[in-house]
C-alpha cells in the first residue's frame, strides 16, 4: 500500500504524519510526505517543512514530494502520478478540498483520482478500536474487505455497526449474533446477505469483532457510538465514481460524520486501499 500525506505550509499536520506513520507500520505501507507551493521562491521553505515531518517519524523512510499548484490541485496531480491508495489529511483541509470540489475543474479532477482518504483531527497513537459503518450494500464489501485487513494488521478489536430502519433491536457480540442468525438474518434481504458475509469475513479471520444493528438516524447513530465506544478509526464508503463521493463531502452522510467524529475517519473507495495488488 502507498499513503500519501498532505503536510500544510503552516505546520499543522502533525497528527496526520503520526497517525499514517502508525498505519504504515502496521501494514508494512510506503509513505510520502507531500507539501504545495503556489511560487517556486518558496522551494528551500517547502524542503524544510518536509524535513521537519519526517522527524516526526524518524523510524520510517518516508519520502517526499513538493508541487506548485493549489492545495488540492497539488494533491490531486500527485496522486494521479504516484499511483497512491490512501490520502491522509487534516480536517482543516478537508474545508480546502471542499471549497475545491464545488468547481467543474474539482471535479473532473476528482474523477481522475479515485482513492480513498482518511481525515485526521487531533493527534491519535493507537489503533486497537475500529467502527466499520456498512449502509449502502453496493459499499459494504469494499469497506468490510479493508476494514478487516487492518483490523488484521493491527490486531484491533472491530464493531459492524449497521443503521437501518427495519432493524428495530440491538444486538451485541457475535456469538449472539451468531446464535439467532435464523431468526434475525433468515431472509434473502440484501442487508441480510451482505451482514452475513460480514460476519463470516470476521468469523474466519478470528477477529475479534462484534455486531451492532441500530434503528435511527445513520448519522446520529454512528456518532453516537462512536463517541461512546472510545474508538480510534471510523470506516466509512463512498460510492463508484469519487465524483459522488465528492458529493458526500458536500453535505451528506460522510460529511456530518467527517466533521463531528473526534477520531480519524476513513471513507474507503471501491477498488482502492487493497494490499492485495499493490505494495
């Protein structure tokens, strides 16, 4: 896997350095650290804050890259060049990308750079808790496939969260689950498939996991458990063409939980972030 993490002029994004060197090591990924310019003059000044991130991770051999560009039109032509799976950036950017998604030239870019991105707050040093968010079933494989894997890199403790409006009950820990699958999950539903598939993808690779159905608002419900379960990583999908998930920024459900979680929150793209055809 190759992360890519945006590190601002104004030396703010500590906590995403730290946070993509935690990842990095447990998933054995590659990391580059990249900063924008918008004027050549201003190249030894870009070096320098690169150099300074990369002390923040001395143990890793990150490297670096500058473009001079835009933020977001920086980052989007290096990702475009460097055949990245992971963007990792500050919530303060996440207003930049935004602003820059709004504009026809945003999102034609957008649609070249299909990847998925984790966005970081505040400073976080482990990953041992992780909130798999599984709404849409066209997202749910994709995001399940990666959240197990790192929760298998990680070795985290994993909560299948899943808000529908059908599901009236709440029911905790897989062996429940696993016990009243024929009367709950006993239809041919496609939550019901993909839930089952869920729990079989964790069964299998001996995570320990629980599964959580929550009947309410799909944002109020993740926020509020995310909040209440002191996790470390939220995992959200986003849809087919990143365009649409440029429209999930834009004032949806990805977007509330992007701007109100206190942890990191992920939202997996289809076919990106897979260990299994990249190094």
């Amino acid at each position: 896997m190759k992360i890519l993490i945006f590190v601002s002029s104004h030396n703010k994004s500590k906590p995403a350095v730290l946070f993509g060197g935690l990842l990095a090591k447990k998933t054995n990924a590659s990391i580059t650290l990249l900063t924008v310019i918008d004027e050549p003059h201003v190249l030894d000044t870009a070096h320098q804050t690169l150099e300074k991130a990369r002390k923040w991770i001395p143990d890793l051999n990150a490297t670096t890259a500058v473009r001079i560009n835009t933020d977001v039109n920086g980052i989007l032509t290096e990702i475009d060049s460097g055949e990245y799976d992971l963007l990792i950036i500050r919530a303060r950017q996440a207003t930049q990308l935004k602003d820059f998604l709004r504009t026809k030239i945003g999102r034609r870019a957008a649609r070249q750079s299909p990847i998925s991105v984790l966005v970081i707050k505040q400073e976080h040093t482990e990953l041992n808790r992780i909130l798999i968010c599984t709404s849409g079933v066209d997202l749910a494989n994709p995001v399940i496939e990666k959240s197990v894997w790192l929760a298998k890199s990680s070795q985290a403790k994993v909560t299948l969260l899943h808000v529908a409006g059908s599901v009236p009950s709440m029911y905790t820990g897989l062996d429940k689950i696993e016990e009243q699958l024929h009367e709950i999950l006993e239809t041919d539903t496609p939550m019901a498939q993909h839930l089952r598939h869920a729990v079989n993808m964790l069964v299998n690779e001996n995570i320990n996991a629980e599964l959580k159905l929550r009947h309410g608002s799909v944002p109020d419900e993740i926020l509020h458990e995310a909040r209440s379960g002191n996790y470390n990583l939220i995992v959200l999908g986003a849809s087919k063409a990143f365009v649409e998930f440029a429209g999930w920024l834009l004032g949806n459900v990805a977007q509330q939980i992007v701007d109100q979680a206190d942890c990191p929150v992920l939202v997996v793209r289809q076919a990106t972030l897979n260990p299994e055809t990249k190094d």
